[in-house]
C-alpha cells in the first residue's frame, strides 16, 4: 500500500544555506575573483532558482490549505453513501512530461498517481469531492474539479499536458 502524501510547507533553510555558501566563497576568494567570476555567477543563479522554487511549493501549499478549508466547509453539505462512486482521472496522451506522473488528491488526501496515457479509478463515498492533479513537484494545475456525484454513479476527468480538459 502506497503511503498518503501531503504537501508540507515548504521551508527557507535550503534557500538560507545556499546563500550563506555563496557569500562565504564571495568572501574567501576575493582576491581570485577575476578567475573565478563564473563560478559565482552560477551560484547566484542557483541561489535564485532555489528561491523561485520555494515561492512555487508555497503557492502550492496555501492552495491545499484553502482546500482543505473548503472540502470541511462542504462536508457538512455532503451525502455519504454506502455504495461507493468512482471517479475516474483520465490522463490524454501528450509528450509535454511523457516521463512524469501526475499526483492526484480527492477531497485534500492523496488517490494516486496517474501516468501518461493512462487512467486512476478513485472510489468515493461522498455526493460532493474535489479534485486537486499536482505534478511531481507538488505544483497544482490551475484551478481544480468539483464533482458532484450519486450513490453508485460515475464521473470523468480528463487531463493532459499539466491541465484540465473537457
């Protein structure tokens, strides 16, 4: 059984430590720096990489907090059932991020992960769910689906190339 993923907050420290490397060399080889200026170059532009990506797993983490907020806020006006839905995450065939799968979250917790050309049947036990892809990285497509859904019924979702389709 596949352990349940989270997304966690993402934290400065790595960004922090890449900084402090960078001025610490800036500083010890001073004196070298007409030699070295690429080598410094490519630390800045590390360092800023590593900032970018933080930024991007923190716009991800507050979207699954707002989520989660509202998967709450709605299971309050949910139907639970005792014969599960299914709801099926239908992944397009694309060669944008052939190699990468797709994670998928119903409801806030993790279902799964899709891979190119392929499709996840999600069993559900609740009339309203809502559907968060993220890619390897955890970062959420745009948007995500609301499914209302019968006792026993079945819904389709189709993605492709890092976004929903219909």
């Amino acid at each position: 059984m596949e352990k349940k993923k989270e997304i966690k907050k993402p934290s400065l420290l790595w960004v922090a430590i890449g900084f402090a490397v960078t001025i610490y060399l800036f500083i010890d080889c001073i004196e070298q720096i007409e030699d070295m200026w690429h080598l410094f170059v490519l630390f800045i532009l590390w360092d800023i990489g590593s900032l970018a990506s933080y930024f991007g797993k923190l716009n991800a983490y507050k979207k699954a907090q707002q989520i989660s907020a509202e998967v709450q806020e709605n299971q309050v006006n949910s139907v639970k059932f005792t014969n599960p839905a299914v709801i099926t995450v239908v992944r397009k065939s694309s060669i944008l991020g052939a190699i990468i799968s797709y994670h998928v979250y119903v409801n806030n917790e993790y279902s799964g992960k899709v891979k190119n050309g392929k499709s996840l049947e999600i069993l559900t036990f609740v009339s309203h769910n809502i559907v968060m892809i993220t890619d390897h990285e955890g970062n959420p497509f745009k948007g995500e689906k609301i499914i209302d859904i019968s006792e026993g019924g079945r819904a389709e979702i189709y993605v492709k190339a890092g976004r929903f389709v219909k």
